[in-house]
C-alpha cells in the first residue's frame, strides 16, 4: 500500500512557530545599521578563530615520580642479583604537560590563556617537534630517548656505585615508569640507583627533586621547561632541586619560594650534593647563578 501526503493536513504547532520566529528575526536584523552586523559577524569570526588548533605548545608543570618507590605496581628501579637498601627520604624526576604535540592539539584560545599565565610557557611548535611528525612518531621518538636515557642512567649509576665501594658485579637493573618520556630523567634515574646501592642513608627523609639528561660517563646535561618543573616539585613537596649548570642561566631569578637549587654539572655533584643535604649541610652548597 502507498502512502501520499495530505495536502490539507492542519499546521501544527511546530509548523506555526517557524515562520514567526523567522519573520522576528528578520526584523530584529533589519532594524539594525549596517555597522552592528559587521560587528557581530567579528565577533562570530573571532570565536571561530579561538577555538580552531593553534600553532603553539603549552606546556605546564607535570608530575613527579619517586625514583625510589614504585610506578603503575612496579619498582621504578628494579635491581637483582647484589644487596640494595633503603632511604627514607625522595628522589623526585620531573616533568612537564605537553599541550600542543602531535596527538594533543590545543585550541588558540588554550595558548592565548597560556601567555598570561606564568605556570604556563607558550613556544612555537617547531621549536618543539618537526613539522609534519606524527603521534607516533612523536612517541616513538619520546619512548627511544627514555630508553637511552635508563641505559645510560644504568651505565654511570653502577660505575659510579662501584666507585663508592658498593657490590655491583653482577647486578641486573631495569627501569620503568609510566607515561613519561624523553631523556631529561637521566641524572635522576642514575642518582636513584646510586642511593639504592649504597648502604648510607643519603637523604636521610629529605624530598630532593632534579633533572637533567646523562651520558654513560656521568656528566649530567641541559634540558627544557626547567622553570615549570620546578614549580611541580615544590607543589609535590621537594625543598632541594638539583638543576643543571647548563641550565642556570634558565633558573636563576625563577626559582619558587620554598625550594632551593642546587647547581649540578656530574653524577658525582648530584650525589655528593644529596649526602650534604642529608647531613644538614645543604646551605653550603653552589646555587646557579646568572652569566
């Protein structure tokens, strides 16, 4: 059976109201001047522009991770085969939220907030990650320097154990964390090991944060956004934050109230800085200083 449309159906209540409420607002916009409807048309185009992907990076203070404690159920740092021991104390890393990458776009209102905001840093994307590099690319290459970050930090850290004193012959180490990657962990992760070696209670219940990259020798180097990951780790309770000399000219005159830096150029400074700050004898130690 067919079915045909009633030609004289009655007008319904939603039928009524279409025509009125556009007849309204044709004479709403006719009674306006010309000037008024550029205006809005702006503003429309305005929104419009806030809400499309910006260009930029934001980044802001991530989360800490205790070297010394545990990530998603497993041992930050897992060692077998050799006697290990405990610290009371904290061994922060630190890092930084990425808006902006491949894979988390951010809005150009996001980046408009994040240059008046000064827990936020605004940079341009290329000064970031290549153009045209994809989410998995990008966490691809993120993932590869974590990893050549942990082999490193396992390199100097057992070395530099051995040094120490510390049984290390035949010592098997891995190193896991969650959703964190890149190389600046480095200095933290060998330290961290370093700690777990040695039978001296280095921090003796202090929170120590710090960053920086590491080679298979030691020597610690620069890394980005060192101004927001101090500020996430006086919020999650660091007093100390072992920098980079490479990166004092980025701290001096941005460390928060609260948190005293400690100026770092080698595994050995780093570790010998955490003893001091054990001993109370961390007031003596070099801060960064511009130039």
């Amino acid at each position: 059976m067919s079915h045909t449309q009633n030609p004289t159906r009655p007008q319904t209540t939603r039928d009524a109201v279409r025509p009125g409420l556009l007849r309204r607002l044709a004479a709403h916009w006719r009674g306006r001047p010309f000037g008024f409807a550029v205006g809005a048309l702006a503003v429309l185009l305005g929104v419009m522009i806030l809400l499309m992907p910006s260009a930029y990076v934001v980044e802001t203070p991530g989360p800490t991770q205790d070297v010394l404690g545990e990530s998603g159920g497993k041992k930050v740092i897992d060692v077998s085969g050799v006697p290990t021991h405990k610290d009371s104390g904290r061994l922060l890393l630190v890092t930084v939220n990425a808006a902006g990458v491949p894979g988390y776009p951010v809005s150009n209102a996001e980046a408009l907030w994040g240059w008046a905001d000064p827990q936020m840093l605004v940079m341009p994307q290329e000064a970031i990650f290549p153009v045209g590099q994809t989410s998995e690319e990008y966490e691809r290459e993120s993932q590869q320097e974590m990893t050549s970050s942990q082999d490193a930090a396992v390199t100097a850290g057992l070395d530099y154990a051995g040094k120490l004193g510390a049984d290390v012959k035949g010592a098997k180490v891995t190193m896991h964390v969650d959703d964190i990657g890149g190389p600046s962990a480095g200095m933290m992760y060998a330290l961290g090991l370093v700690d777990m070696l040695t039978p001296a209670e280095e921090s003796a219940g202090t929170t120590v944060a710090g960053t920086g990259t590491i080679d298979d020798k030691g020597k610690v180097g620069a890394i980005g956004g060192i101004d927001l990951k101090m500020l996430g780790a006086l919020r999650d309770g660091a007093t100390w934050f072992l920098a980079p000399s490479a990166n004092c000219d980025e701290v001096v005159g941005h460390v928060p109230e609260g948190l005293r830096d400690v100026k770092v150029s080698t595994l050995d400074d780093a570790y010998r800085a955490l003893v001091a700050i054990g001993e109370g004898k961390g007031d003596a130690l070099p801060r960064c200083t511009a130039g």
